[in-house]
C-alpha cells in the first residue's frame, strides 16, 4: 500500500472562497485515500460552483479519474465519484438512489418536500435535486440515508405521503415555470440588475449583496459592480432565482434592453 501525504496548501492556492476550504480539504483527503488504497471515493452533493472548484483541483491528478452524477443529466446537484484509472464504476446504485415521494390531493412545493426530508435530520449535502410533479416528488439521495428516508418520511407538515425507491432511469425532467420579464438597464453591473428584476431600491440591492445573499451562478458575490453576462444565473436568497435571458440591443435614450426569466 502506498503512503502517499498531499501537501494540501499546494492544491488550495487559487481557492479564494474561504467558506470553501475545508470542503476542498476534504475532497483532497478522499484523494489520498484513492491514491493511497485504490478505494473510490465520493464526495457528497454539490452544487455546479463547488464541483467548478473541486474540479479545478481533482484535474491536476493524472492518476485519477471523476465522473459527476446527479441522476439525470441536467440536474443541478450532482456528486463527484473519484477512482483509480483502472477500476470501472459498474453501479451508480452504489452510491446515489432515486425516490418518489407521493402525497394525494395536494400539490407541494420544492421547499415542502426538501423540509420534509430535512426535518429527519438528514443533511442538505446528502440530498440531490428535487423533482416536482404533479401531486408527486422524485428526489435523489446519498444511498447511506435511503433507508432511512424509506423508513422515516411518512408525513410532510399535515399531509401524509407514500415513499419508494425507483429506478434511476425513471427519473423525469422537472417542467421548471419562468416569468419572463423585459426592461431596460442603465447597466449590467449586479446591483442595476437585481433593482430591475426584483422591483428594489438601488441601495437596498447593494445591501442585499454586500450582505452574502446573492450568489450569480452559485458563486457567492459580494461585488456590486460585478458585470453580470447573457445566461448567468442570480439568486437572491429570500427573493428567489432569475436568469439574464437575452441582451437585446439599446433604446433611443441608451439604457440596455434585457430579457429575464424569473422563477415562478
């Protein structure tokens, strides 16, 4: 067995996100681990800026391979699985499984059936995206809590539900509904483009920012005069997500004309 040590700092230089460090020690620890015993290893979910970050780092190893997985090919929260060159990974079942989670007469919400499964005591990182249907849920989760989860989840507030575990290829696309809103902009600085999605005062978005509460495609951004891109994605926490859908040329008094899509 090899006893190889990492020097970590080495690998965390360019990582500037201090909330982020000791995630990224942790996927170097996992690292060692496939270096030192040719174990695969897996992160837990991640979100696509932390799996930006963890790639950054995990692609400086010639002598590893990652595969990310979520469940289907679009989703959001996947997880990294790390291993030799040499060992296959035959079973995503091995490490993530998928769950409908039924409830009669009542249409829930994301946020109704992600408190549901937090209220068990299950960490965030443990769950995948959420998949919202009608008068039903799928959801992927780490397999070391879907017993669990199968055993425990049987009410979500007043409404009983029914969970089971399905096949990952069953998995469906969630149909995602967006307002789309056009204005014009003064600029595409951060702060100018919450004030015009969210309908708020100038300052009250700068505060918002300066605060922690604005992430542009999952990135946490305290800058208000980030230049904000076509495609990027903003979420404001207690405010919701919209995307920069499209640019779209200037008006006569030169303000910018703008496409957004705004979560409903």
């Amino acid at each position: 067995m090899i006893n190889l040590k990492l020097d970590k700092e080495k690998y965390l230089v360019h990582v500037k996100d201090k909330n982020q460090i000791l995630n990224m020690r942790k996927l170097l620890d996992k690292v060692e681990i496939v270096l030192n015993k040719s174990l695969i290893q897996t992160t837990d979910f991640l979100d696509p800026y932390e799996r930006r970050l963890s790639k950054s780092i995990l692609n400086r190893f010639l002598d590893i391979e990652y595969e990310e997985v979520g469940g289907i090919d679009e989703a959001e929260r996947k997880i990294i699985i790390i291993s030799p060159p040499y060992v296959q990974i035959e079973d995503i079942n091995n490490y993530i499984n998928a769950l409908s989670i039924e409830v009669d007469n009542v249409n829930l919400s994301h946020r109704d059936f992600l408190g549901g499964i937090l209220n068990l005591g299950i960490n965030r990182s443990k769950v995948g995206d959420i998949l919202i249907h009608e008068g039903y849920a799928q959801t992927v989760v780490k397999r070391e809590i879907s017993d669990y989860i199968l055993a425990n989840l049987t009410k979500i507030g007043k409404h009983k539900v029914k969970v089971k575990e399905i096949p990952l290829d069953s998995l469906k696309k969630a149909e995602v509904d967006y307002l789309i809103r056009k204005t014009t902009l003064s600029s595409l600085r951060l702060d100018v483009l919450i004030s015009g999605a969210l309908n708020l005062s100038r300052s009250i978005s700068q505060k918002l920012i300066s605060s922690g509460r604005v992430k542009v495609n999952w990135e946490p951004i305290d800058k208000t005069a980030k230049d904000i891109e076509e495609g990027d994605i903003i979420s404001v926490k207690g405010f919701g997500r919209f995307i920069l859908n499209s640019i779209e040329g200037t008006s006569k008094k030169g303000r910018i004309k703008v496409e957004l899509k705004l979560l409903k």
